[in-house]
C-alpha cells in the first residue's frame, strides 16, 4: 500500500510539473485580400499568435514576433497597424517589423491577432512574407532573450504572399 501511494504521489507531481512549466506559442500569417493589391494602395498582413497551452499563460514582455517582407515589391507602412491592447512595435525598418507582447499576458488557450499595414510600391510577385516567433527574458522592453520552456519549435514560423498588380 504504501509503494502505491508512492506511486501515485510521483505521477500527480509529474503531471502537475508538466502542466505548471509546459508553454507553447504559434504563429499563423496570411495576406488580406487573397494575397494580391494594387500598386500604391494598402494591403494588410493578419498575424495571430496563439497560445496553444491547455493550463498556462505566457506572460509580459515574453513573445517576439518578427515579419520579414520581399522590400523591393512592398513596403512595411510606419502607419496603418492594428495592435491589441499591450503590443508594442520593438522596430521596422520598412521590409522588417519587430513586435512584443508588452504588457500583454496571453491566457491558456488564447489568441492575439495584429493587423500590419503594407504598401504596394511596384509591380511584381508573388512574393514570400515570413513571420517568426521568438522568445524574452520577461522583462521589459521584451528585447532580451529568452525561451518558453515547452515550447514546440516547428510552429514558431509561417509564410504568406503578397502580389502586386497593376
């Protein structure tokens, strides 16, 4: 009886262990409007990050994501963004935008969507948008590394396209 007590307190502190330390983030990108715009007009780049942990929050200043555009077809607007409450632009120089959670804490299960303005500047593409995610130490700016433990790298990444027509 008592090796089964044993037992089973070590499996119940396992799974709480897991479940307290465990995190994931993802990233998802995708060009409005199919992906093509007209040169001189304004495209927007939907970005969702998800937190796709059942039990845990990722906390502030914790999440980086970095868009990366094709900059001789588009252009990454320095006006035009939609943030959620608590997002911050760390940087953009125009074909590279940096963005943090900020005082943001993203709840199990969770989701944020950030909307990037881009500018058509000449005809050309389709061209290949990437988004990556990458990690803070948790403290403010959020420009530190940093790791989520649990963290399932082969979703910190996504594509899209952008084509610019006449």
């Amino acid at each position: 009886m008592k090796i089964f007590k044993l037992i089973l307190v070590v499996l119940v502190s396992s799974f709480a262990f897991k479940i307290g330390y465990s995190q994931n983030a993802l990233i998802n990108i995708l060009t409005q409007n199919t992906g093509v715009v007209k040169i001189g007009q304004t495209v927007l780049l939907e970005v969702t990050i998800n937190n796709t942990d059942p039990t845990s929050y990722i906390g502030v200043y914790k999440i980086k994501a970095s868009i990366s555009i094709p900059s001789d077809v588009i252009t990454i607007s320095s006006y035009g963004h939609v943030l959620p409450t608590g997002w911050t632009i760390l940087s953009n120089n125009g074909s590279v935008i940096q963005l943090s959670n900020g005082k943001d804490m993203l709840a199990a299960n969770d989701a944020r969507t950030i909307l990037i303005a881009l500018q058509a500047k000449k005809i050309g593409g389709p061209s290949t948008i990437s988004g990556q995610l990458s990690f803070s130490n948790g403290i403010a700016p959020g420009t530190a590394p940093g790791a989520l433990n649990g963290d399932f790298p082969a979703d910190n990444s996504s594509t899209s396209t952008c084509k610019v027509i006449k």
